[in-house]
C-alpha cells in the first residue's frame, strides 16, 4: 500500500506500479527528481532534510547541511498516515 524510500530505484518502481510513496531527500535536490502525477492525485510526498534551502542552492552542492538524519520519524509517520488516508 505504502513505501517511503529515498530517491534510488525503488521510488520509480513504485511510482510506475501506483504505489504511494514516502520519498526522504537529503543530498539529492528533490527539483532533479520529479515524478509526474495526475492532477490532483497525492500518490507522492517529499520529505526534505532541509525545506528551508534558498531555491539559488542546491541540496548535492551543500550535503552537510542535508543529511537524511535531520528527518524526523515522526515527519515520516505522519507522511505515511496522511497518504494511508487517501482515496486510491
């Protein structure tokens, strides 16, 4: 029903099956790695290890101000529960 992942392989295989997803991004710029979805759909949420990033900075260019352990669980579990609680 459900997988939360970072952005390796997969996240794309579960995007292409219409499995919902929990995607985490640390280093990897979440802007390189966009999934398409129909419109109005949430198939997809994106935890980001550092959502307040100038958009001039790239998260790869600055890793050790985006590492993944700056996600919390409880950001993850509330991702999970909000996604669970949709219409498929």
């Amino acid at each position: 029903d459900l997988l939360v992942t970072n952005d390796t392989g997969p996240r794309h295989l579960a995007a292409g099956m219409g499995t919902r997803c929990v995607s985490l991004f640390g280093p990897t710029d979440p802007r390189w790695a966009a999934l398409h979805e129909a419109p109005g759909a949430l198939r997809e949420i994106h935890l980001l290890a550092e959502p307040f990033l100038p958009a001039e900075i790239v998260a790869d260019r600055v890793a050790r101000f985006c590492g993944m352990h700056r996600i919390s669980v409880g950001d993850a579990l509330h991702a999970c529960l909000r996604l669970l609680s949709t219409d498929r």
